[in-house]
C-alpha cells in the first residue's frame, strides 16, 4: 500500500511534466499502473493510517484447546465466534429469529 507522501510525490512529479510516467514509476518503485491511475484520477485516496492494529489482529494469553472446535487456539477462538456470526446471518436471512 503506497503513503499518502508517495501519492503526494507522484502528483508533484507528474505535475512537473519533466518526467514520463515510466521514469516517474522507476524513480520511486511503484508499478507504471499505479502513476497511470493517479495520473488519470482513477486511484481513489485513503486515509493515512493511524497506526492502531486492526481489530483482529493478534490475541495474547497461552495457547489452549478450543471446547467448540478443538483447534488449538489462543481464546477466545476467533474461528467459533466467526462461524457463530455467520450462522446467525444465515438465520437471520431465512426469516427465523
């Protein structure tokens, strides 16, 4: 995923009009798909990241095996409260409470 200063060079180098596309691409390591995209406006921009790790990301505490499924797991076992929430979307879709 490219930072929101790599985007901003692109824009400034492609702004210049100095540089081709591929020399751009080559000067900053990206692929020539990438500057033709931000050239075009075809890359929509993220959010710069806030360095908070994703909600998913890694439990801590001892490994354990898991009562639901027998994996060994840190708990709570990801992989049962993600089939227990796709089981419940699927209920909830067939029109049972």
């Amino acid at each position: 995923m490219l930072t929101p200063a790599v985007v901003a060079e692109i824009r400034q180098l492609l702004g210049e009009g100095r540089l081709s596309q591929r020399a751009i691409a080559r000067h900053l390591g990206v692929s020539r798909g990438i500057v033709h995209a931000i050239a075009h406006g075809k890359r929509r921009d993220r959010p710069e990241p806030n360095g908070l790790a994703p909600k998913l990301a890694v439990w801590e505490g001892p490994w354990e095996r898991c009562p639901g499924c027998g994996g060994k797991v840190q708990m709570p076992c990801l992989l049962c409260r993600v089939r227990a929430m796709r089981q419940r979307r699927n209920l909830n879709r067939c029109g049972r409470p």
